[in-house]
C-alpha cells in the first residue's frame, strides 16, 4: 500500500477499469466529481469497508476505487448504483448521479449542449461531416476514431455519449425550428464503412420528416457559394438574444455582437438560398441511399 500525493492510500495491484477520467481544466466539474468521491469514501468508511473489500464486492479494481475516492476519476451512474447497494446508502449515493450526469462530458461540450437546449432556432450549415446532432451513434463513433493524434477508446465513447445526450433537442416541447444545410460530399463520404454510412443516410430522412426541421443538401456542381469559409451556426434564443460561430472567422469563437452575428446571418440565408430546398434535398439523400 503506498500513498499518493493528496494523502489516499492506494493499492499496488490492481487493474485500472474503463472510465472517464477528470478534465483538470474544468474546475467546476472536477470539484463535483471530488465531493463526489468524499461521500463515496464516507460511505465505505462508515460500512467499515477496506477499499479492496469494497472493490471485490462491486467487480472493480481497487485501483479504480482510489481513483474515485480521491477525484481523479468520474464515476459511471451504474458504479454509484453499485455502490450505493453495497455500502446500504438507502438511495443517497445513487440520488447523486445527478450531480455527475453533466460534468461526465467534456466542459466545452457541455456549455455548447446548453446553448442548444435554450435555443430556440438553430442554422447550421456542415462541409466535413454530418453535424453532430444529426449524427448516428456509430457514424459519431467513427469519426471520433478516426482522430489523429487518436482519443483513447475511453474518450471516445465519452465524446459520442455527450454527442448523442445532445439530441434530445429533437424531443424538446416546445420544439425549435432546426435548419441544417449540408455539403454533398458529407452524404457521400463512406466514413464508418458502407453500413454504417447507410444508417447515416437513413437517419437524416427520419429527420428530415420532423416539422420543426430542415434539412438541404449544397450540390458540389454549384458555380457560387458562400459557405466556402467552412461549417458556421447561429444560435438564436426567446429573448432576441443570439449566437453565432464561423470556422475561420472571429478566432473561431462563439460570438453574439451584432455586427459580427450579421455577417454570420447573412452567410447562413445564402447558403439555404443556394442549396436544394427541403423536398429536392430529400429526393437527392434517397438517391444516394439508392446508389449503395
């Protein structure tokens, strides 16, 4: 048994368990995920458990026990569902799930995952992927995958469950209006492999059947386009308030001065002007669905 800088005691052996680990420069998260961990130890202490008895008892490692204990690791909610029937917490330790159900993804995501759920009118426009809402689990996968450097299996499925958590913007009543233009190459890229391409294609038609979305393909034979800056999206909120992000313009920050949002806006109804309407884009992902 050896101790560790912050003063827990941690076992020598013992096999690390898949988990997301603490992004040291998300200070909000990383404090709710150590206080976290305290209760965690509170608890075990109090059942007069050894963190290796502990360990036994839940299927992990009693390296992942330290690890959770002292902060450095995000508890999945079914480990607090685990622990919370062996330490006979009486529904305390699994009622903090949700105090770890935000901060399990990354902060950026997390702050863009709020502007999408106060938002109520989304335009996107998508020249390398299919955007991220409109995404299919395992084409998500994919394209996280195929990251160079490469994310760790475990951060990849810590980004496509954040990706996906995201979604439920379609299921939001009241619903908001959605706009999507996307480049032609994004529906004929095979990423992910031919079936999961496929499943990608078949999603954006579910989609596109929605009421409150639209969703329009950019033709590659287009002679003017004036999305050739890269992806930009504009946010906009009920209380007239907006925000908008152009790759390449403004540091490729998000911004919400109006002199800025104008010319992200203007690029934005351009492009749908440009692009195939609703029902021609239809007919056109059909016919590249057809052509597999």
């Amino acid at each position: 048994m050896s101790v560790v800088g912050d003063g827990t005691e941690r076992g020598d052996a013992g096999v690390d368990e898949p988990g997301w680990e603490v992004d040291p420069d998300d200070e909000p998260g990383a404090a709710v995920v150590a206080a976290v961990g305290r209760q965690i130890k509170a608890w075990r202490e109090a059942a007069g458990m050894r963190a290796a008895e502990f360990g036994t008892a839940m299927g992990y490692s009693e390296d992942l026990i330290y690890k959770v204990e002292g902060g450095r690791r995000i508890p999945r909610p079914e480990f607090m569902d685990g622990a919370d029937g062996v330490l006979g917490a009486g529904g305390k330790l699994a009622a903090m799930k949700a105090d770890i159900a935000e901060v399990r993804y990354p902060k950026k995501i997390r702050e863009l995952a709020k502007l999408e759920a106060a938002a109520v009118e989304l335009s996107a426009y998508g020249s390398h992927n299919i955007h991220g809402l409109l995404q299919t689990e395992e084409y998500a996968r994919a394209l996280f995958g195929m990251r160079r450097p490469a994310f760790s299996q475990d951060e990849v499925e810590r980004l496509v469950a954040a990706r996906v958590a995201r979604q439920s913007i379609f299921s939001r009543s009241p619903a908001p209006e959605l706009s999507f233009v996307q480049e032609e190459v994004t529906l004929r890229r095979h990423l992910g492999g031919r079936m999961v391409w496929r499943r990608q294609l078949e999603r954006l038609l579910e989609v596109s059947e929605l009421r409150h979305v639209e969703i329009q393909v950019m033709p590659t034979s287009r002679d003017e386009h004036a999305g050739m800056g890269g992806e930009m999206q504009v946010l906009k909120f009920k209380d007239g308030s907006a925000v908008g992000r152009s790759e390449g313009d403004f540091g490729s920050r998000p911004v919400s001065d109006p002199k800025y949002l104008r010319i992200i806006e203007l690029r934005c109804g351009i492009i749908r002007a440009q692009a195939l309407n609703p029902g021609e884009s239809r007919a056109f992902i059909e016919q590249v669905l057809g052509e597999t």
